[in-house]
C-alpha cells in the first residue's frame, strides 16, 4: 500500500531554550522530515512527517547547554499507538533507574 506523507499540523516551533527561555538558540543538526511512526494501521494512508533539528542553549550566549528539539509535535500523534509503556513492571522501571545511575556516573548531570 502506497503512503502519503504528509506534514504535521499544529507544529510548535521554539523560539527560546525549553529550560532557561534564553533566545539565543544556535543550530547544531537539521535532517529534515523525518516520519514520526512505522507501525500505522492498515486503514491509515497518511504517514506523518515533521522537522528533525537540533538546537543548543549556548553557554557561551548566557545560556543553560541544554540540546533540545527545535519543533514539538503533538503528543498523541506520537505516542497514540504506541505499544510500549517505560512504567509497567518493576523490572522495567529497575532497568531504567540503572541506565539513569550509569548515566550520572559518566555525565555531570548537576
């Protein structure tokens, strides 16, 4: 079945740093349209592609360092479908707190 693409509506994109509100928001990486999801319903034909580019909060223009997302999409258009839940078991969630401790021991996270 041939697909459509097509652009998401309602597309947030940022002017100021998530964290900070800083403005001075540089670009670091831009990959165009990318698809949001690969397991649409076989009743759908519209797959829905946004903007993929990164900006940082630069440090050096008073800023917090943070890389971030330049666009935010809708929520539900990415998660709507989605199978897997991060906090289902106790498994899971002891998995993610070791990914979170490795993580603080190799990044200055504070």
């Amino acid at each position: 079945m041939e697909q459509n693409n097509q652009l998401v509506k309602d597309i947030k994109k940022i002017e100021q740093c998530r964290i900070c509100q800083n403005n001075n928001l540089k670009h670091i990486l831009g990959l165009g349209n990318q698809h949001l999801v690969d397991f649409l319903d076989d009743k759908e034909d519209i797959n829905y592609v946004a903007p993929l580019e990164l900006v940082l909060c630069s440090k050096k223009d008073n800023g917090c360092g943070l890389l971030q997302l330049q666009h935010t999409v809708p929520p539900d258009l990415l998660y709507r479908k989605f199978w897997y839940k991060s906090g289902v078991n106790q498994t899971i969630r002891d998995d993610l707190k070791d990914i979170v401790r490795k993580a603080e021991k190799k990044i200055d996270l504070y």
